[in-house]
C-alpha cells in the first residue's frame, strides 16, 4: 500500500511506522495468498541481491497493534484518524484492502475505500488526489527502478515528496557497478537510509513465483518475482 505523506497524518514517521506493525502480513499471506507470498516490510524479497541483508527492519515488520498504539499516542492520535484508499477493481486487492481495513480499526484508524478502474487508481495517487493506493508493484527488469519511483521526490510512487538528503546519492550509489556484490552492498545502504527515514510505501509480501521447463532447458535463472513478475537472466536450450 502506498501513502500519500502529503496527505492525511502519513507526513508523520510514527504515523507510518504504526501502519506497518498494524498490518498482518503473516495472515495476509497465509489467507488471501495461500502460503505463496512471502511477508517482507522491505519492498525486495529476502535472497534478492537488492533486499537490505543489514538492515533491522523489525520495528516495521512485526505485527504488534499494542505498539502501533502506543506510536499513535505518541504521534498527538490517541483516537486514531481516518484516511481514504484508492483500490482497483480487481478482487485479490479488494480483499487486500479489506483485511488492512480490518487491521486498522483494530488500532482506531478508519480506512475508507474507493474502488475504481486499475487506470483511475493509479492516476488519483500519482496526482496526489488521494490519500493512499492498495495495489502491487509490477516488477522491473532492475531494481533501480523502483528505488527511483518511490524515494525520490515527486516520482511516481512518491506524490507527497518524501524523501532525504542522501536519497538521490544512495540511490546512484546502487547503479555504479554491474559486480552484483558491490550493487548488494549498495543496497543495504539504501535500505538502512529508507527505514531510518520511515518508507511511505507499505510493502506486505513478495509473491513466490513458479516456472515450468523441458530436460533440455538448462541453467535457467531468473530474478526473485517482484510484484508477480520476473526477468530471465540465462537459459541454454540443448537438443
């Protein structure tokens, strides 16, 4: 789920950070996704070069509503606030945001829902007409991508700006090698500067994905799926 940070109470970190420990990830996962999606507050999957391997992410991903509470509290909301989401259409993130919403009220927050086509959804967030987006990130062919898009000010998936200092320097910290170590070790530092900034987008699982081949299709790798898509980076085809 993405947040608007210009909008609602979601300019506040303890505001975000109390969103992510009220969310279930675990039997969001186990519920609406079989098993087959893995719980991960990072927005890269846990064996992806790109995930934060350095980064303590616990303070957003357990699940503690107690503790949600409590940083509300501390944030001047002890009754909690109310927000609107932008959900599209499509049934698995209508019951997506009907779990987050249950989640939620757990904590005294009010979510309230908007359902429309995929394509007004996304454009009611990036025009930064509403407060916040149920959905799915679509994956790319580099992580990059979606560094770029939800940390940089005024990207796409970052309609109220928030971002830091080191943010545009960390994130082209990350794509000045093709050595993958060096890239990984990149990585950690952005993830390390985004939690301690606190993300405006709410990861909840990776999906796991799954491949189907012959006895004659040989070192087939692929990236980790990233929001349901994943790009090959080898095959061989013997005959």
């Amino acid at each position: 789920m993405r947040l608007n940070t210009a909008r609602s109470e979601f300019g506040n970190k303890l505001v975000r950070q109390a969103m992510n420990l009220a969310t279930d990830r675990e039997g969001i996962a186990t519920t609406l996704y079989g098993g087959h999606c893995v719980p991960s507050a990072q927005p890269y999957p846990k064996g992806y070069f790109a995930h934060g391997d350095t980064v303590d992410d616990s303070g957003w991903s357990a699940y503690d509503p107690k503790l949600a509470k409590k940083l509300l509290a501390e944030a001047g909301l002890p009754n909690g606030f109310t927000f609107t989401a932008v959900v599209p259409t499509l049934a698995i993130y209508n019951n997506t945001a009907l779990v987050l919403q249950q989640n939620y009220a757990a904590i005294g927050v009010t979510m309230n829902l908007e359902v429309l086509d995929a394509t007004q959804a996304r454009q009611a967030f990036v025009t930064g007409s509403t407060d916040a987006l149920v959905g799915v990130y679509g994956g790319g062919t580099d992580p990059g991508l979606y560094a770029m898009s939800a940390y940089l000010p005024e990207s796409g998936d970052n309609p109220g700006g928030l971002t830091t200092d080191k943010m545009p320097g960390l994130i082209a910290d990350t794509q000045r090698s093709t050595d993958i170590a060096e890239r990984s070790a990149a990585y950690d530092l952005l993830m390390e500067e985004v939690f301690e900034m606190g993300p405006g987008q709410l990861a909840i699982c990776a999906p796991l994905g799954l491949s189907a081949g012959q006895t004659y299709v040989e070192n087939y790798k692929t990236t980790p799926s990233l929001g349901g898509t994943a790009a090959m980076r080898s095959m061989w085809v013997t005959k």
